[in-house]
C-alpha cells in the first residue's frame, strides 16, 4: 500500500487519538479565553492546560502576566458563562517563549543633543535638574 493511501499516522494511531483529541481541546479553549481579552493581552496567551479547576496560561512576559491577572475576573466569568467550569486563570511565565538574551544597547548622545543639554544646563535655576543635566554630559563623556 502506497504512504499516501495509509493516511496520517497521527490521527489513525489509537494510542495517539486520545491525546490529539486533548490538543484540539486545549485549543479550542485558548481561542475562546483569547476572544474573552483584550487583543494586547489576548497575543501574548501562548497556550493554556488545567490544574484541577484552574486554567494554567503560558504567557510570553512578567508584563503579560500582570496584565492577565488584571483581565483575570472578567475573562472567568465570560467562559462560566459559556459553560466552562474553572475557578481561576493562572498565568505562568513560559521560559521558552522569551526572547533570547541580548547584550545591552550602548547608547550614545550626539553632539547636537550634548550642545542643546549644555545650554539647558546654562539656562536651568534649579540646582537639582542642573546637576543632573551636568551628570548626564558627564556621563556621555560630552564635559568634563
């Protein structure tokens, strides 16, 4: 029999059947958690799984967890509305969704920038945000 008669082995397999059923279901209701947050807060949900009766959501960020438990209330009472039992969305911090680490930005102050904070510094009566202007040329390396 030739392969493309046989048909996916995933989906014919019966050990694999029940566990593709289970990824089509938590699917299912990431998209439906997604339709019940805002899109910001909505993008950053990457996949989701149960504990008991909470809602596990793998997030891309602290940022995007902290928004998610803000979203938190309003999202369960949407899905109890539409039949899902859970009493909690737990956000969790995915490792493999964020970024891979970069080395720090060396940032620089252009002449220009350095000549117009020199003058601010000139023009500024508050000691305070004087010394600071004069700290940030001296930082830039732009006054001695």
């Amino acid at each position: 029999m030739k392969s493309s008669q046989r048909g996916n082995p995933l989906q014919t397999d019966p050990q694999l059947r029940p566990l593709l059923r289970q990824v089509a279901e938590l699917e299912r209701l990431l998209a439906r958690l997604r339709r019940c947050l805002p899109p910001e807060v909505a993008a950053c949900c990457r996949a989701v799984t149960w504990s008991g009766s909470q809602l596990l959501v793998a997030v891309s960020s602290g940022a995007a967890a902290q928004r998610l438990r803000h979203c938190a209330p309003a999202a369960i009472r949407a899905l109890q509305d539409e039949g899902v039992a859970l009493d909690a969305i737990v956000p969790r911090i995915s490792s493999a969704l964020l970024p891979a680490w970069q080395p720090p930005k060396q940032l620089q102050l252009s002449n220009s920038a350095a000549a117009a904070f020199d003058e601010l510094a000139g023009q500024v009566r508050d000691p305070e945000l004087k010394a600071a202007v004069e700290a940030l040329l001296r930082h830039h390396g732009k006054r001695p």
